[in-house]
C-alpha cells in the first residue's frame, strides 16, 4: 500500500494498492473501493494507477470516469 501524494493538497484520497490487474483506492474516511480489469477495463484502470503514482487527479478522474465501475466497496473498515 502507498501514501497517494496528493499533489492538489486538497484530495479525498489517502492511499492506494496496485497490483496486475487492479487498483484499490482508500478515501480519507477508510472506505475503499477496488476497481479491476475486468469490471471497469484496462484502459481505465491503467489510467488510476497512472493517476496513483502521479499524485494528482486521481479523485477527479474517479468521479468523471470510473465512479460505478468499483468491484466491490469496504465502508470504513473496523466500525
């Protein structure tokens, strides 16, 4: 798992986890949502972990690209 960045300083996002063929995001609440290959496609999760590693624009990208296209939703883990 990674710190995001957070280029913008202004981001929901707090950290993210790469692997093959998917991407999971953690938002600063703890929910996470995990997007994949085959849910949400290559292109679009080649581009959030492009985004990830970037630090910048990964929240809007999300919200403009990818927002119903998660696998599955983890709401604050633990509550």
């Amino acid at each position: 798992m990674e710190k995001y960045l957070n280029k913008s300083g202004n981001s929901p996002i707090s950290k993210y986890q790469i692997e093959d063929e998917r991407i999971t995001v953690w938002y600063n609440d703890d929910t996470s949502y995990s997007y994949s290959y085959p849910r949400a496609g290559k292109p679009i999760v080649d581009k959030l972990k492009e985004l990830a590693v970037e630090g910048e624009g990964l929240a809007t990208f999300i919200s403009q690209q990818a927002k119903f296209l998660y696998d599955h939703k983890v709401d604050k883990p633990g509550l």
